[in-house]
C-alpha cells in the first residue's frame, strides 16, 4: 500500500453519519495538486488489476501490468466528466484511512475502452476478528458540492432498493477472484439466501464528494487558521447532507475532499493517464 499523502484534517467517528475531511494541503503557496496526482497512481495497479494478477508482479511484468492498469481506466479525449478519477480517489482515501481491502476492480470487467461500468463506485471490506464488513462505496467527482449531494442521496436511495442490491450483489459475486483469500466470505454474504438484514448489519456506505473550496483556495499555506476555517466549512456541508432523507437501513461514512479547483486537477489526472498508457 503507498505511503498515506492527504492530511485528515476532520475525522469525527462520534457524528452520524461520520464525518471525515482530508486536504493534500500546499507547498511552496500552491495546493498540492501535480504531487496529489502522482500519489494517485501508486494505488492505480490495485485499483485496475485483478487480486491474482497483482500477486503477478516481478521485474518481467511489472511494465505491462503497469500500461494495462492504464488503459482500461479510458482512452478519450473527453474526460472532462468521466468518474473513474473520482473512483479511484475514493479507493485511495478508504484504503488509506480505515485499511480497507478491493473486493473486485470495476474497471477489469469493462466490455469497451470507454464505456463506464454501472453499480457501486467502490467493492471493498473490512475484516477485524473474523467479521466481515462490506464497503460499497459511492463517489461524486464535482465543482458544486450542493451538486455533489443532490446527486449522491438521490443514488443512495436508488442503490440500498432491495431490488436493486440482490442484482448488484449477484454481478460482484461473479466478478471476485476465485483465489482471493476473502472469496468464500463475501460470496457467502452476497449469496441470495443471505437476508439483507444480514447484510445491513453489516454494510458501510463510504460516500467521497469533491468540491470546489472558497477556503482552500483562499489560503497558500497549513496553518491554523486554514484548518479552523475548513473544519467550519467541511462542517457545515456535513449538515446539509445529514440533514437529507438519507437511508437508514446502512451505515454511510462521509468523505469530504475540498479543492481549489477540480477541472484543473482532472485535467492533470487526465495528462499522467496517457504518461501512464505509454510507458
């Protein structure tokens, strides 16, 4: 696992839902955005490849697994408001903060180079002393975060539909790696047998949105007036969504990461992608 880069500047675990707030932070009066991206690849084999074929590494594949993982993310031109970054920053971020393990890659399974692939934007688990807890995680990559959260509780509501998980939940079965360690587990708890009262006990929604920060960009340096004034911000769009009709079946977990400016950040991700596809 790479070595952890965003500063959680707000991690309350005591709220309902939980809040927590990360910043890449600044350096030399820039927030971080060109090492942000870099860091963001490190975690781009675990997020594209397959359990098995990450156990594949060695001198001798490492340059092909590496394009690989590249290109299946996408091969277009227009990016501009595709959600794979914003899925493999949610990866990173629950990976970094609470160790939790990929299920599946989503991207592995695409049928065409720039399609996107349905469903959660994250299959992900949890396991301390022999319990299983599934992550199933929702990502909202945005400029606006009224936006932001307009958009993921509408698809909170649509995605915890009883219906709706039972054909979620056969599709990631068939998509987990038979020599996973965990395999056996998460299958037996996705199994249609398996009530989803079960399962709720046991699921976490992690929801990561981004969004364009008046407080990180007002500021050039991590001081402590910059993380009063974020804590305030961050807060209080952590009230807007906890106050919405939110599922009360699951337990959501809320992943704030303010910017100053997503488009300029995407446009990076976009530029190492290609570096990436061509290595």
């Amino acid at each position: 696992m790479p070595d952890p880069f965003l500063e959680v500047l707000v991690n309350d675990l005591d709220l309902d839902p939980t809040l927590t707030a990360l910043c890449a932070c600044y350096e030399l009066g820039t927030w971080r955005t060109e090492q942000y991206a870099r860091h963001l690849f490190e975690w781009l084999p675990e997020f594209a490849l397959t359990w098995a074929e990450r156990q594949s590494f060695s001198d001798a594949t490492a340059v092909v697994l590496l394009r690989r993982a590249a290109a299946v993310v996408y091969s277009s031109d227009k990016y501009s408001k595709r959600g794979e970054f914003g899925e493999l920053i949610l990866h990173a971020i629950i990976r970094q903060v609470f160790g939790t393990e990929p299920a599946i890659s989503k991207l592995y399974f695409k049928d065409a180079a720039n399609n996107t692939v349905k469903g959660f934007d994250a299959v992900h688990i949890v396991e301390a002393d022999g319990v299983l807890e599934l992550w199933l995680g929702e990502a909202k990559l945005y400029s606006s975060v009224s936006q932001a959260i307009a958009a993921v509780v509408s698809e909170l509501h649509e995605h915890t539909d009883a219906d709706y998980l039972r054909q979620e939940f056969t599709l990631i079965a068939n998509k987990i790696d038979a020599s996973w360690p965990h395999a056996h587990k998460v299958k037996s708890l996705l199994n249609p047998n398996t009530s989803l009262d079960t399962v709720f006990a046991r699921l976490t929604i992690p929801v990561l949105l981004t969004y364009d920060s008046p407080t990180t960009q007002a500021h050039t340096k991590h001081t402590d007036d910059y993380a009063l004034a974020l804590e305030e911000e961050v807060r209080g769009h952590w009230a807007t969504f906890s106050a919405k009709n939110l599922p009360a079946e699951v337990r959501v977990r809320l992943f704030l990461l303010p910017l100053p400016d997503k488009a300029g950040l995407v446009k990076v991700l976009h530029n190492q992608l290609m570096l990436w596809q061509n290595i």
